[in-house]
C-alpha cells in the first residue's frame, strides 16, 4: 500500500523556506518534493488559499512563506492539504447484515474516532518553529541533493 506523504514533504518545503529570503521556484522545491512543478503546485495550492505562503510567476517568481513558522501549526498545514486520510484501516461491507460485522465495523469505528481526535488535538499544539532543528549546519546540507 501507498503512504500519502503529502503532509511530511509539504512540512519539509516550508521548513526550508524558512531558510531563505529569497523565493524558491516550483522547480526547484518540487525536487525537494520528489515530484514534477506542477503537482507541486497543485499541492501547495491549500496552503497559498490559507494565507500559509505566497507564490509570484516571472522572473524573480516563487515561492515564500507568507507568516513566520510559529504562527503555523501542523494542523494549519493539514487542513490546508484537505485533511488527508490519517488511517489506512478500513471496515469490511460484504455482509450488511451480518452482526459480528456491525460489531466489529462499530469498534473499528469508534477507536479510529478517538485515535483521530487525539491526533488532530496534537497537531494543533505544534508549530512548524518547532520542528526546525538546531544545529550548526543548514538542515538543506542533511537533506541528500542540495538543491535549496
């Protein structure tokens, strides 16, 4: 099964934007994203919506944060991102009838529920500074091609 990644590189791209003060092209940090430009910009679209970044076209054009990295949460992004499906974990529908199904398909339910909630609650308690590490070096250094 695919892992929806989306969440974690658009995190990575914003922390890296925080690096610099100049705007970064699609090009360049859809490579960061391991994607084309214009799926990057599909992505990013939520957070340009949100008031998270800015983007300009031309010469001198990119991509910027729009607010400092603790004015943004990881719930912020989430959403921003149309709240991408958090668990791959699923109930059957083969027996509607059948009552160890409703059984289980109701606790798998609920729990997820709860997992979710406890999740997002999270989310909310984190902004991006935090995740900024602290060291001597650039992160970009760490991060296999340098490209930003």
């Amino acid at each position: 099964m695919n892992k929806d990644t989306r969440l974690s590189d658009v995190l990575h791209v914003l922390l890296h934007l925080a690096q610099t003060e100049a705007p970064l092209t699609s090009e360049v940090l859809a490579v960061s994203m391991g994607t084309n430009p214009a799926v990057f910009r599909r992505t990013m679209a939520g957070l340009r919506r949100a008031g998270y970044v800015t983007s300009g076209k031309g010469h001198g054009g990119g991509w910027r944060l729009a607010r400092p990295l603790k004015e943004i949460s990881l719930l912020a992004v989430y959403e921003a991102l149309d709240r991408p499906t958090l668990f791959a974990i699923g109930s059957r529908s083969r027996h509607p009838d059948c009552m160890i199904e409703k059984s289980v398909n109701a606790a798998l339910s609920d729990t997820m529920l709860r997992a979710e909630s406890l999740l997002l609650e999270r989310f909310g308690t984190v902004t991006l500074d935090q995740l900024m590490p602290q060291r001597s070096k650039a992160p970009s250094e760490d991060c296999g091609k340098k490209v930003l």
